[in-house]
C-alpha cells in the first residue's frame, strides 16, 4: 500500500534528522532523485526541520532579532513545503493520466498530496509524543496523559492512511478525479502583499 511506504520514508527522515537534532543539518536524500520516494523523504525533512523551528521561535529568552531571522526562515520553509505538496501532486497526475474517468465520477475535497501532507505532520507528532511517554523527567500523570494523546494520534494515522488508499483507488477506478490549484499563497509575494509593495 502506498501509504505504508510513506509511512517508512517519513520515519526514516524523521529519524536521520534526530541523529544531529540541528536545523542547520543539510538533508542527505537516500532515494533516487525524481522518484517519489525521494519527494516524500524531501518533504518530512523539510516539516520535521519546521517543527524544530517552530519549537526554537517559541523560546521566551529568544533574541527579537534572531526570531525575524526564524520567522523568514519559516516563511519560505513553508513555500518550499506548499511546493513540495504540488510536485506529488504531478506525481499522482501523471500516474494516473491514462484512467478512464466515469461520467458521474466526484472530486475530492484535498488532492492526495495534500493529505499525503497530513501524514507527514501525524508522523511528527507521533514521535515527538512517544520521546514525552518515554521522558525520564516527567511526572506520571504527564505520562499517562500522553499516553492518551498517543493513542488518539496512532488511531488518527490509521485512519488517515485508510481514506488515503481508498481515495487512490477511487481515483484509479474513474470514480473521483484529480483537480489541483496552486497554492496562491499572498505574503511572500512582493507584488501581492500589501506591507510589501506599499513599502515601495
């Protein structure tokens, strides 16, 4: 199933970046470049490094100047994710190009890049809610409340991965089709944000 591939590239990144738990650490793609495996282990690197941004911005000692620096950081981070997102989405396009599209077929309401994505991020939180069921330091009502948490998120993966496979095959049999936007997003365009083109 195509999810239980992504579900052991995203682990996999997740756990080569916490090897050196630094955001500055370059992303060592072991897949083959232009493959989907490379796409999806290249998209979980760049949301783990954003979740440890997002962490680090969150510092109440954080230097002002040094979280401008980490909020930009994240701006384009998340254009770069929003990209990534549309690159499996072409994917997905082009796999299925050839499929005959019955007459009364629905579009869904997210591409399965788009929940691909939601994947991606449940696999974080898993990991990251998994290290404080396992923190040496916590309390055990902290533990046990986890613990809750991390049941609610492993059911939220199955689930996920269930409507994922089911939405490729509809998608494979002509039942529902593929329609994709792009993003549009506004504040990083300099002709579309208007703190930055009235600032001209």
């Amino acid at each position: 199933m195509f999810t239980e591939k992504c579900h052991e590239i995203f682990t996999r990144s997740i756990t080569d970046y916490h090897r050196y738990d630094d955001v500055d650490q370059p992303i060592a793609n072991p897949y083959a470049t232009g493959s989907i495996e490379h796409l999806l282990y290249h998209k979980n690197w760049i949301d783990t490094v954003q979740w440890h941004l997002e962490d680090i911005i969150r510092d109440p000692q954080i230097d002002p100047v040094g979280a401008l620096k980490i909020k930009r950081r994240i701006d384009a981070s998340n254009q770069e994710r929003t990209d990534m997102v549309e690159y499996i989405d072409s994917y997905f396009l082009d796999r299925y190009k050839a499929v005959q599209v019955a007459q009364d077929a629905r579009i869904n309401t997210e591409t399965p890049a788009w929940a691909i994505d939601r994947l991606s991020i449940l696999a974080l939180k898993i990991y990251h809610m998994a290290q404080e069921v396992n923190r040496p330091d916590a309390s055990r009502d902290h533990v046990a409340a986890c613990g809750r948490k991390l049941d609610v998120l492993l059911s939220q993966q199955q689930d996920l991965s269930t409507a994922i496979e089911e939405l490729l095959d509809d998608i494979a049999s002509g039942r529902k089709y593929m329609k994709t936007y792009k993003q549009m997003k506004m504040y990083n365009d300099p002709a579309l944000n208007p703190v930055l083109y009235g600032s001209k």
